[in-house]
C-alpha cells in the first residue's frame, strides 16, 4: 500500500504546491472512466475525491453567477453586472479542465504562479519562512529531520512534512492552509511563495520604512509615478524582505524629482540627446544647497504653483501645456546654453508632441534628432 501510494504521488506531483498536486490528482480522477478503480490503483479515498469534485463545481459556478462589488452597472441601470470573465463561458472551462491532450497535460510554468500568487493573497497570514538553525528546541524536536519553519502568526518551531510535494526543494517561503498538531505542529497544505509577493499581494501584513536616501528616489516612465525605496518587513516576527519601490509621498520632493527626470530626458526622450547643451546637469537640482540657484528655484517654483496645478507626472504636464502650451517654456530654457536658444523653440514642438504619446510607444519609436 506505501507504495502504491509512493507512485501515485509520484504522477499527480506538482514540486510547487500540495493543492496543486491535489488538483492534479482531482482532474485525473474526474477523467478516469472508472472512478473507483482509479481510487483503489492510487491509494485515494473515493468519498474524499467526490466531495471534492462536486465542491469544484459548485464554486465554478458561484463565480460564473456570482455579483460581483465594483462591477461596471448594467446598460439599463439595473445594477452590477454578473462576474466578468474574458476566457469563454463555464462550458469553455470545463472543456479546458477535462482537455488532457498536448499543452493541457499539466499547468505551464505562468499558470502556476498565478494559482500560487491567487492562494497567498487569501491566506496572508498563513505564510511560514524557513530555519536553518532555532535554539530552544526540544530534544525531540531536535532528532526531526522534517524542515523547520517559522510561520507568521505563532511562536513556535513548525515543521514541513517529508511527504509534502515542496519538501525537497524547502522554499524560503511558503503558505499553508493549517497546522497539523501530533508529535510537533506539521505544516499541511504548504505552496511556494516568492518574496516579492509578500508585498504585493500581502500589504496588509507589512511594515515599511521611511524612503531610503539611498537609492535615491526616481521617476518610472512607464506608470507615471515617482517612486521610492524603502525596507519592507513582514508579520509578527518583522522579516526583512528585499527593497521595495512605493509612490513617494512627499509632494514638494515628487516635483524635485519629476523635474530632474524631465531635464533628463526620462519623461519626453527628445530632452535626452540635448543635454550636451544645457547650461548644468539637471541632476544639481537634487542638490539640497541648490535651491539657491535661479534657473532651479524658478522651475521648482513654477512646476509646484502652475495654475493647472502641481506638476510632478507626465499626465499633469500634459494637462497645463493643453491649457498653455507655452507654460514653462522660459524656465526651461533657461537650462540651456545661450548658443541653444533659437533651436528651442523647435525642440519645445517636440516636446509637446511627445506628452501626448503613450509612454510604451517611445520604446518602438525611432529618437529625433536635436537641431544643430
């Protein structure tokens, strides 16, 4: 019988999770044209297995009927409407989850992180890190040879069956759905979790740092946002993950920054290749001292009190040049050698052409020339 059942976790094994692996072994016992056969050959228990599978559709069908909150409203105003889904209807999915033939054998490696990701988010609380070395253990514990680990929201040492499908790779991270008590806490139900998820999926449990100094913080082209660094940690036991970039909160400093990023070039391209002509490196205006400087204080000063408003995005600055095109353009220039001055009024065409565009389409785009 072990080992029966040592082959059968063998072929329904998924390395990343044990409810990925269960499910694999749900679809195979939904396809098997005798059901309790199936069970007897894999060492499953039939009942458990026909629970589940009338469990699946139950909840496929929830979410294909379900209302959902923050739906767009109905046409006729009659209230949200049903669930949105833009992969075919409840019969495509079905078709797909019984279509075992080519790709469809087993998840691909993107599917499975987003059933990982989609597990975390609902059990944030239930994550565990691995131990090498605990003090404190008990002589018993100490003689297991499962792996330790520290989960999230209890004291004690828990530990990661050797029967689990993520046992031998023992991720750093995981998810559990509970904790099995016999000799010691077992994690039951564990899925391999990615630091970076900890934060995206799991703000919740997270504690951040003020913005780091260093990195310095900085504009990203492609979300219009300027950004921070700051350390990120995680639960009750304070785990330090990797440095985290959020939406710098200081509006004063968001127009510093922005106002950098557009002399370099990094919000309208065209501004990059004229940067052998400006009159000083746009990076002085990150200066704390620098504020003394007239061509940094007048753009400062402009770019925080424009009439259409504070301008520390791409958006803001399309929406006053769509009210005066010509705002800014002295303070700009100025930034710029005297010997550039009669071509910048052709490199400002260009600059209010490029605010219109989509980010994503400078990547493609072919970079103009900077008059001679």
């Amino acid at each position: 019988m072990k080992e029966t059942v040592r082959v059968a976790r063998a072929k329904f094994l998924n390395p990343t999770s044990d409810a990925l692996t269960t499910a694999n072994a749900l679809r195979c016992f939904e396809l098997a044209t005798n059901p309790v056969a199936f069970c007897s050959e894999n060492g499953l228990h039939l009942k458990t297995m026909e629970e589940m599978s009338k469990l699946r559709k139950q909840l496929l069908h929830l979410v294909f009927n379900s209302k959902v909150s923050g739906c767009q409203m109905d046409p006729n105003g009659e209230g949200p409407q049903d669930f949105s889904w833009g992969h075919g209807t409840i019969e495509d999915v079905e078709a797909s989850w019984k279509d075992c033939s080519g790709n469809h054998k087993s998840l691909q490696l993107n599917e499975e992180e987003i059933l990982g990701q989609a597990i975390f988010a609902g059990w944030p609380d239930r994550v565990a890190r691995r131990i090498k070395r605990v003090s404190g253990l008990s002589q018993e514990d100490m003689k297991a040879t499962s792996v330790r680990y520290q989960a999230c929201m209890v004291t004690e040492t828990v530990f990661l069956h050797r029967r689990s499908a993520v046992s031998k790779s023992a991720p750093e991270f995981l998810v559990y759905s509970e904790l099995m008590h016999s000799k010691r806490p077992y994690i039951h139900g564990a899925t391999r979790v990615e630091a970076s998820w900890l934060v995206k999926y799991g703000q919740s449990m997270c504690q951040f740092s003020a913005p780091l100094s260093d990195p310095k913080p900085f504009y990203n082209r492609l979300i219009d946002e300027v950004l921070c660094w700051v350390k990120p940690t995680f639960g009750t036991h304070l785990w330090e993950l990797p440095l985290h970039s959020r939406p710098l909160e200081g509006k004063a400093e968001r127009v510093t920054v922005f106002a950098c990023a557009l002399l370099e070039g990094k919000v309208l391209p065209c501004l990059k290749p004229a940067r052998k002509f400006m009159a000083a490196p746009p990076g002085t205006i990150l200066r704390p001292e620098a504020s003394g400087i007239k061509r940094v204080g007048n753009l400062l000063s402009r770019m925080k009190s424009s009439r259409a408003g504070r301008i520390d995005s791409r958006v803001a600055l399309k929406k006053v040049w769509e009210t005066n095109p010509k705002e800014l353009f002295g303070e700009i220039m100025d930034w710029f050698q005297e010997g550039f001055h009669e071509q910048f009024e052709s490199l400002w065409e260009q600059m209010l052409s490029e605010v219109r565009m989509d980010p994503r389409d400078f990547v493609s785009k072919k970079k103009k020339k900077v008059p001679n």
